[in-house]
C-alpha cells in the first residue's frame, strides 16, 4: 500500500513538472513569434506590440522588451538619440542602438562628465571653506577692541646721540672743512630769501 501511494506522488509531480515545461516552452514561442520580434527601431516594435492589443500584463511585458532591445529613439526628421540618465544627456547614435565605437565615445564623455563633477565638487568646498574663514574674520573684527598697546624700546638711546643738533658751534671755522661750507652756503640762501621777501610790497 505504502509502494503504491508513494509512486502515485511521484507520477503526479512529473506530471505537474511536464505540464509546467510544455507551458513554459509555448509561451516561449508564443512570444517569440509576436510581431515586435520583427520591429527594426523602439517605436515599431511599440506600433506592433499595440496593434496585437494583448492583454495589460503581456503589454507591459512586451514593452519592457521593445525597451531592452532598442537603446535609440527615433528623432524628428531622422536619425536616433541614445539619452544615457547618468549624464542626463542625448547623444546621436547611427541606428535604433549604439556601435560599439558609439558606446566608447558616449563612456569618455560620461568620464569627462564625472571629472567635472568632481571638480565642481572641490571647488564648491573650497569656497564653501572660504565663506566661513570671511565670517569669522568679521565675526572677530566686530568685537571690541582691548587697550592699545604701548611699545617701549628695551634699549634706551644714550642722550648724547638723540640731540646733535645741541653741540655748541665753534666760532672759528676751517676754510676747508665740509661742516664750515655747509654753515656758509646755508646762510647765504637764508639771506637771499629773506631779502628778497622784504622786497616785494
């Protein structure tokens, strides 16, 4: 009884896992032969999967697939835009998906893209940086200042060599010393200025 029971689970899940693999293989082809398998470009295999009008499920199935298999859209008046999210740009590419030449040059750019960024990133900090350093300066130059300092000199000058103007003047001068000409020379344009203010009225 035991041996009977048991082989009739076991004819019973190979039933279910045939029953299961025949489904599976015919939705395959089922799909497979659908006409958005033929659509050269996104929007054809979109106009194809809408013309079948298959149910809302295998719509949104059959339009994730249309997405995966056509990176480009068509532009007005021709040609194809691939918009790569990364960069949040567009870039033209020759049919409904990018060559492989396409592809390394929209990577350079997106590589080019993250260098700036990360620029802008560095700069932003440093200025943000800065920013803060002028307000604390403003900060400190608002509060009020101490007592003013008064600088002292360690080292007093002798007394004798702040004043050498005050050294007595000899009355007897050399014709030929520098000091004796200088007296001279200043005396004499002393003189002439204050004669010549006396003479204009």
């Amino acid at each position: 009884m035991d041996l009977v029971a048991g082989g009739g689970i076991s004819m019973r899940l190979a039933t279910a896992v045939a029953v299961a693999l025949l489904a599976s293989v015919g939705l395959w082809l089922g799909l497979r032969n659908l006409p958005s398998q033929s659509a050269l470009d996104f929007e054809e295999c979109v106009e194809q999967v809408q013309a079948a009008s298959p149910s809302r499920e295998e719509r949104a199935a059959l339009m994730t697939a249309c997405n995966a298999r056509f990176a480009g859209r068509r532009k007005p008046g021709g040609g194809y835009a691939y918009y790569d999210f990364m960069q949040d740009r567009k870039f033209d590419i020759a049919g409904a998906n990018p060559t492989a030449e396409e592809r390394k040059q929209i990577d350079r750019v997106y590589m080019g893209f993250l260098d700036t960024q990360r620029r802008e990133a560095v700069s932003a900090e440093l200025a943000k940086r800065r920013i803060e350093l002028l307000r604390a300066d403003l900060e400190s130059a608002r509060q009020p200042a101490g007592r003013p300092l008064v600088l002292t000199p360690r080292n007093a000058p002798p007394a004798a060599a702040k004043r050498p103007a005050d050294r007595p003047k000899s009355a007897a001068c050399e014709d030929g010393s520098l000091a004796c000409s200088w007296v001279r020379l200043s005396t004499v344009v002393k003189n002439a200025f204050a004669s010549s203010s006396k003479a204009k009225p």
